[in-house]
C-alpha cells in the first residue's frame, strides 16, 4: 500500500510541524548553543524533593494514586490549585498540559472558518493547534485590535475568542499594561466573544510589579490556562484551566473521550508539591536562576550586537525577541548558525503572515549562563559577518 | 452571561457524557457492590516496584526524567515495546493513554459523516469519541459486516475504519476467532479501509491460546492500540500505537499540538519497569488474581440467577456481558439496583441503536472476591423480585 494520504481526515490538510521540534531532530542540543527551545533549567527541577514525595504520595493514598480517577483531575489538586489562585474548586479543571487547554478550547469553541484573535507574533504551538482546526487565525500587531474586529464582522466572519499571553509573552517576552488588559475585556465584552489567557510564565517574574489576570477582569468570559511546567517540571504534563463552569463542563465531557482523566501519581505528587510550601521555595530559587540568565543574556547582547539590532527586555518569562535591520533573512541565515553551534528560532514561525524574517527569538532559560555569553557572542559574530557580506 | 451555548463548536452538539461516570459522582465506589466501571484491582499496582523504581529513574535519567521529551515517546520506552511486541522502533507512537490512541485516529482519518464500523455493542469510550467528531458509527453484531458495508457503500458513503477490541472485548468479554481476524482484515483489503485494533486487555489471558493480533495480519492497514493501564496502572495515562509509519506520521504532527508529549517520568519508570522483567512477574501474578475473580463471579451467577439470563464466559479481560429475559428493561431496574447498593452498566450504553436494555455488563476485576459473592447475590435476588412482579 503506497497511497495513505487518502485515509486522512479534511483538517490533516491543516496540521503543520514544529519548526522548533523539527530543530531538534537535527542536532544533539547539548552539543550547540541552543536558544532555540522553551526548555526550564534542569537546576530548577527539584529532583530530591520528587523523590521524598514519591514515598509520601505511596505511604499516604497507596494504590488511589495510581487507579483511574475523576475527568476533571483530583480533588486534592484542584483543592490547592484553588486555595492558590483564589477561586472556587468548581471552577478549576486540570488538563494534561496546559497544551492541552489551548487545544481542547479550540476544539470545543471553534468551528472551521471561524475566527480567533491573536497578538502578532504569537506562541507557535497555539497556532498549530488553531489551524489544526481549520480556525481563521488573525493575528494583530500592537494594539490594533478593535479595527481588526471590524473588519472581520464586516466580512461576516464570527469571533470566538482572543488568545493572548499578557505575562512575558512567548515569543516577544512582553508583558500587557493593565489598561490593554482592561482594553481587551471591553472589546471582548463589546463584541461578545471569549478569552483564552495562557499564562504559563505568570510567577517567574524577576522585577516591576505583577497585575491582574485578564480572568480576574472579566471572570465570566476568560478562560485562564495555568501549567506546572515551569514552576514545577514539564515532564509531568500537568496543566489547569480556570473559567466559569459553563464554558468547562464541555471541556469536561470532551476530556472524558480525550484522555479520560490526567495522570494521577503526577497530580498527587503536584499537589503535595505545593501544599506542603515547597513549590514557593522552589519557585523563589528559580526565579533566581532564571533572573541571572536572563541579566547575563542582556549584557551579552549589550556587548557582542552590532548597530541596528535592537531586542525586548522582559521582565519574566523565558524569551527575548530580537530584531535584525530589514533585509536579514533570519530563514536563509538559519543554516550557517546551525552548522556554526547555534540555534534560535526564526520570528517568522510565530506570526501568521509569515513577515517577520528579520527577527528572532532568544531563549536564556535552558543553558548555563557561560555558555549564553558564549552562545550570544557566537550568533553576534556570524550576524556581523553576514551583514558585511550583504553591504559587500 | 447566561446564554454559554452560544460559544460552543458543532461538534459539542454529538458530545455525550459517559453514564459510567455520571455513576461515579452519584456513588461512592468503596460503599456499593460495584460492578459498573472498568477499574483494575488495587492489588495488582505494584507500589513497592514504583517506590523503587522512582528512585532508579531520578538516579539513573535525573533531569532528563522531568524536562519536555519527544513527541513519539521516549526512545527508551519506544525501545523496549518495540522488543516486547516484535516490531520496529519506527513503528511505536507511545500516547497519553489508549483513549488518545483512539481519540486521535478519529481526529486525524475521520470527517464528520464518514463511516466507522464497530462490533455491537462496543466500547463507550470509543463511542464517545467517534460521536464527537461527528462520524457515523454503524454497530455491527455477529458477523454480519461485509452486508452492512455494502449497504453503506450503496448510500455513498465512505467507510474509514474498522474499530475492533478482538480480546475479551469491552463490555462483552468475547475473543473474535482467528478465522473472524482473517474475515475482518480481507474486508479492510478488499474494501480498502484501515483497521483499529484496541488490546489493552490482550495479556490478561486466563485460558486457552493465544490468537494472533490483527496488526499481525494485516501490518499495512492496522493501527494497533496497546495500554499500560491494565499491565501496570491506568494512573499513569500510557498507551501506545503501533503501525505504518505512513499512518503515525499524522498522528505525530497532531500529538504535537494535542500535548507536545507523553508524560516523561511516568514513561521512565514504565520502560523500566518493563524492561527489569516486573511486568512480567506482575502481570502473572495480576493473571492468577483476576482469573479468580472471574471464577468466583460464574460460580455466583451459576448458584444465584434464575433461569432466563444468561451470560458469557470470557477467557480473559476484565468483563462479562448478562442477558435477562425480553422486556426486562435494565436501565428502569437501575435505580432499584443503586439504592440497594450495586451497580452494573447498562447494556445498551455500549450499542450504536440503543437497543440491548435486557442486557448488562459485569466488572469483575474490581471488587474482592467476597464483595463479588455479595454482589452477585444481592443483584440476582433484585433481579428475581423484578421479574416475579413483571409476571404478577
């Protein structure tokens, strides 16, 4: 049998793959300067204290931490996911992975053809579970949201909701103002559509002052995503969404087909992690860490950048996002940096427009911080060398 | 805000809540004779062997166990299903349980109104999956299939796949004959349509042999789903696919923006649980539990139901389908059943046309053998009140 494309369904026409995960089919990213992944630290996991609670999680529920459990995650963890954030339990769903809540969100709200707003640029995984959906994905530069809107319900289109990262946005590692936050609810008030608030990085913020979740402005219509990823360890898939319980019990029911119900020893070992004080202590050593890299990212790009790139300063978060002067070609580039050890990722990959060549994202998360100055002086050195060829 | 419908995608309207579930909020399991669900018995978790191997998998793998991973599982847990089951590493997706393993290859070869045949009854899970995509699932019952694909056809409608549990089917305890194998995969190749073949109870066999899989027979056109939940614990949300890296290669693109991947640590410790030879002298010891059980639950019903029901013996699983007289209708009895403390899933929950209200199934993995006894007596005697009032 040759021909196994006919099997496949209208929306396998839509799926596209992670430029980033193709990336790491490439090359070992132990062996290059990688700022291309969202990778935490591996000194941020907190591998001691995961294998006390293993024990304590056994000696405490035995074989309940390991049978089937309820769709919408365990009791326990949704008790201390809402005794941490401030809201009611039936008002928590936990997911496998906050990816998961991007996807199944799609999936419940979100017909072929429809649309979903988004900031430009955008988180890559995001988009492709959006146009795995065959969503009509438009994605808005700073904050041109309202005339996008317009334009939109002028052509008869439907909104279902605005996806958007406020704190230390991936890519661009920008953070919303409270008033785009307040702008954003208006608008999703006004022209009555929902929020989706991915807010993965939220506590790893290193300075300036933490403001309001788009879910506390408009808790009716915002869909709050939460993940374990980076302030516990991603490999254990443990995610959460925050809405109103009518926006989750279709959630529910479609994660009893997905999945069934998340992983259980996983939860448990979650919950005990943060109801036991020792996610914040955690979380106060990564913050840090991450603090450090980043500074260090900074003055390395300070120092070894050449005139005309410019890039963000986020506050929190894992990312920063570089600009090159108009021209670069951040795609055609991507191959001589590779064979040179390092790695980014191309800003086109998170825009829907596919502009964007002459940008990059940076992450300073995932290496030592010898190596980011070394990592950023190299790409400084290939970019300088690059620009001379194309002024030669 | 009141009206919520409103944001919801089409498909919502095909989703159906499981009524097993719905049993599940309305009971406490430890407090009723229960029969309903699918839960593997708490004495077959091997809890010292993950309190072990918890401390292997940080030693040996440390912070690789807790960092995002591959999308098509672990190299080392990929590894040693590849050695367990004789097939190519290329040819093992690992999935976030066997229930991904069904939901996607819907997602990923299924539009709406295109055909998916099953056995009737079947699987609710998978039931509630393919409705949710809005397929047209055509149950079939004995061997009556190359009729009802003719049928089909003649409508013009398209036919995707096959969904088989070929043993110890879920809910009927059946096990389909080599020669019904070999009919089904000569179907598929003659009518051209993919086979999805679910095992998570293959290795759970008390008696007679061992019939080959269907992806043995047909490894072209067979997605083979295999399950960690009944070989080492359903908390830890493990399956995997077997197939044509032409058919994973959708499913991995998907997976990406379904999770980005299998939890790490878990799959850590169920590669080396399998790979220590645990498994092995668990799942034998796992055998002899639940061949037990079985026994004990024929010998209840054999000494308790009255004459007019009755039931299969299956070689192995977890499950036994009861049929009562015509006209008793199970799904009337059932709050009687509830408030008398046992409960059994209806019958007609697993079919595609709702008939079957005379029939039940029976879980007999679950309960103690002395709880089995109880429960079987308990539900015999309810059911011989039920038909002497019918009859007065």
């Amino acid at each position: 049998m040759t021909d196994y494309g006919k099997f496949n369904s209208d929306d396998v026409g839509s799926f596209f793959r992670s430029p980033v995960r193709e990336i790491f089919k490439r090359v070992d990213l132990n062996k290059i300067y990688s700022m291309a992944g969202g990778y935490p630290s591996a000194d941020t996991f907190p591998l001691e204290d995961i294998r006390e609670l293993s024990s304590v999680v056994i000696d405490k529920y035995g074989a309940k931490a390991f049978q089937y459990g309820a769709t919408q995650g365990t009791p326990e963890l949704r008790e201390v996911i809402s005794k941490r954030y401030g809201v009611p339990v039936g008002r928590v769903q936990v997911t496998t992975s906050s990816q998961q809540g991007i996807d199944v969100c799609t999936r419940v709200f979100v017909n072929p053809g429809e649309v979903i707003l988004t900031s430009q640029p955008t988180y890559l995984g995001a988009l492709q579970s959006f146009r795995s959906y065959r969503a009509d994905v438009h994605g808005v530069a700073g904050g041109g949201y309202e005339a996008e809107i317009q334009k939109v319900l002028s052509e008869g289109k439907k909104i279902k909701f605005i996806y958007s990262i406020p704190d230390f946005q991936n890519p661009s590692g920008e953070t919303l103002t409270l008033g785009e936050r307040e702008e954003m609810v208006a608008l999703a008030r006004k022209y009555d559509f929902l929020i989706v608030e991915d807010s993965p990085y939220r506590e790893i913020r290193y300075e300036g002052e933490t403001l309001p979740t788009i879910y506390s402005l408009a808790p009716e219509r915002t869909l709050h995503l939460g993940s374990f990823s980076k302030i516990f360890a991603p490999g254990f898939r443990l995610g959460w969404i925050i809405a109103a319980p009518e926006l989750l019990d279709p959630i529910y029911v479609c994660k009893q087909s997905l999945d069934l119900c998340p992983p259980i020893f996983d939860q448990y070992l979650a919950a005990e992690f943060m109801d036991s004080g020792r996610l914040d202590a955690n979380l106060a050593r990564s913050r840090e860490i991450y603090r450090a890299k980043r500074d260090v990212m900074l003055e390395a790009l300070e120092e070894n950048m050449p005139e005309g790139v410019s890039w963000t300063h986020p506050e929190g978060g894992l990312f920063l996002f570089l600009t090159l002067p108009e021209g670069f070609d951040v795609v055609d580039f991507y191959d001589k940096a590779l064979d040179a050890g390092v790695a980014y990722v191309a800003g086109n990959f998170f825009r829907t427009d596919g502009l964007g060549r002459n940008t990059m994202r940076l992450n300073f998360s995932f290496m030592t911080a010898q190596r980011i100055r070394e990592g950023v002086a190299l790409l400084a050195r290939l970019i300088k060398e690059e620009l001379t060829i194309d002024k030669g």
